[in-house]
C-alpha cells in the first residue's frame, strides 16, 4: 500500500515531538486520537494530538523530563520526581497525564501519559483498567517499537482477548462493521466521559474513517479462528454478512480465553446471591449455555471502564492542575456539539 505525502509529513511531525522527551528509559510509544487518524466528521488539523511513552523507571523518566520539560507539569513539579512517580504507579490506570501542552515550533497542542512497562503488560493481559488496553484496540502510530518479547507477546494477546471479548458479544450474523465498532466499544462503554464530554458519535466516526487499519490489525486473528468463524474475503464490502458459531463450545472457548479480571468478575456476577459458589471453570461452563452471555459479559466491562476513567480523571486534576483540566474538557465538550451539529446536518455514507 502506497504511504501518502501526508502520512509521512504527519510521522515526521510526530517524530520531531517525540525527540523533545527523554528518550532513555522509553520502551514503547505511540500516538493515537482524531490528532493522529482523522476521523469521519472531525477534520480538524488543530485537534490535540495525543502520545504514551511506556517507559521502564517511571521516577528516573520524570526526572529527566522535569529537567527537559518542566513547564509541562502542574504545581506538583515541586514535590519532585519522587512524588510523582508514586501518583502515577499507586493509583489507578497507572498513568501519569500532562494535558494542553503547547508545542511552538510545530503549531501543535498535545497530552502525553506516562506509565511503566509493568504495568503496560498487566493492562494488556488481564484488563485491570481496560485504559491502555482499551487504546490499543484501535489503531495507533506507533513511535518506539517495543522492545521485549513480553511486551510484543502482550499487545497480541490484547487484540486476540478483544475478538473473543466481541465475538461473544456479537450475534450470530453480522458485518465487519459491526465488529470493528464492537471492539471499539469495549473501552469506551461506561466511560463516564462518553455522557458528557464526549463525542457521542466517536465509535463510529473511528471505524469508519479506518477500515483498512482494523482490517490490518484482526484480519489475521480473524483467520486463525476459522474454526469458530467466517469472514468473507471481500472485507472492503461492509453489507456482506459475517458469521460466527454460537454453539456452548464456541462460546466456552472464547470465555476460556478471556483476560483474567474479566474471568474474575464474571465468577463474582455469576455467584452473586448464590449460597454455593462455584469456581471459574464451572462459572465459565453454565454461562456458555447462556443466551444472555454477552449481555453479562457487556456490564463486566462496562463496569471496568466506568471505575478506572472516574479515578484517572479524577487523578487528572491533580497531574493537569485544575485549569488545564477545565480547559481540557471544555474542549471536549466543544468536540461533542460540533460532532453532533456535523452528523444531524449531512449524515455519512458507509
């Protein structure tokens, strides 16, 4: 596939920015949001551009940058580095969030998340916030490819957890569509900020202007689990109907194949009200013969979604100080009008 004119100036912009943070204890990063891949409706070139540097010693790649970058920080700067690092590993999503950021040179406004690569591959593997996990369902830019064999090992079996997570979810006939905006869903319902700050069109808006790059990433997963489903060839036809077996075996082994939070909140919802509590392996065989599987499966995550994006905004006030907070989600707000003002005046073709 040809690369654009406009794909490599983006990358190389996006590079330049990169290159004014520390880079030693970098392990992986990448750029994402409507500032990296336009979205339908929202073509905005000033969009905030958003990064996460996964590093490997979150106090020494603080200290680093407050030497480098100190006017990035609120007034927490002033405990130190020490400090900081603590706030972003001992709370929740692990993340550390410097908002509003101006970039002079390059005309850019973006947001950078720290966190560590401990706890980028526990996110992946088990969903314990569904935060970075979430992101990385989508597609992204990457900057920093990752650097060990667990983290590589770890962003696969993400994508992998969120095909058996949307094929449980999905009904037996569907279209591609409708599962790349399944799994796009899965971070973002019960996302408080999805009530109100929001665009309320965002799931949508992503795939659509992304096909070809979620055809990219589960494609291949997509065909390694022939046995349990079929895609038709032709991809790029969004009305073809897809299909899935619904079977209890299917359904056991996409459960079975689950992160492990997920697997333990299920058995907690499962037992609920129960005087015999059963165990995982019998908590994932009853409800492979559930027709209300999916369902329970969408309020588990939900669930998840809505716990870690209330504390890490809540966070967000401290690391962004209140003012960039406030004018953070007024921009955000701004976003969610406009979109709906776009969508209600010329509805989009898919």
């Amino acid at each position: 596939m040809a690369v654009s004119q406009a794909s490599v100036i983006l990358s190389n912009r996006l590079r330049r920015i990169f290159s004014k943070f520390p880079q030693e204890q970098i392990k992986f990063s990448f750029a994402y949001g409507s500032g990296v891949y336009k979205q339908i409706n929202n073509y905005n070139s000033k969009n905030m551009i958003d990064f996460i540097f996964v590093v490997d010693d979150a106090e020494k790649w603080h200290s680093s940058n407050l030497a480098m970058n100190p006017s990035h920080y609120s007034a927490l700067s002033y405990l130190g580095s020490n400090c900081i690092a603590k706030l972003q590993t001992n709370f929740q999503a692990r993340l550390y969030f410097n908002s509003m950021i101006r970039i002079k040179d390059e005309n850019a406004v973006i947001k950078y998340g720290v966190i560590t690569e401990n706890d980028v591959v526990s996110d992946l593997l088990d969903w314990e916030n569904l935060y970075i996990a979430g992101r990385l369902h989508k597609p992204v830019k990457i900057l920093h490819q990752p650097s060990s064999s667990e983290l590589k090992t770890a962003l696969q079996l993400n994508l992998c957890s969120a095909v058996h997570a949307a094929l449980l979810i999905l009904p037996e006939y569907f279209t591609i569509i409708q599962f790349y905006q399944t799994i796009t869903a899965l971070s973002y319902n019960g996302d408080f900020r999805m009530i109100f700050g929001e665009d309320k069109n965002k799931v949508r808006n992503i795939v659509l202007g992304h096909k070809e790059k979620f055809k990219e990433l589960y494609s291949p997963i997509l065909t390694s689990m022939s046995d349990y489903v079929e895609i038709p060839e032709n991809q790029n036809d969004c009305e073809i109907n897809c299909n899935q077996d619904i079977s209890p075996s299917a359904k056991h082994y996409h459960l079975n194949n689950l992160p492990r939070r997920v697997q333990r909140n299920l058995v907690k919802y499962w037992n609920k009200g129960l005087r015999a509590r059963q165990d995982t392996e019998d908590v994932l065989r009853a409800m492979a013969f559930d027709k209300d599987c999916g369902e329970v499966l969408n309020i588990i995550l939900s669930n998840i979604v809505w716990e870690s994006s209330l504390k890490q905004s809540a966070k967000g006030i401290l690391t962004a100080g209140v003012v960039t907070s406030f004018l953070y989600s007024m921009n955000k707000i701004g976003k969610m009008v406009t979109s709906k003002e776009t969508a209600t005046a010329k509805p989009t073709k898919i």
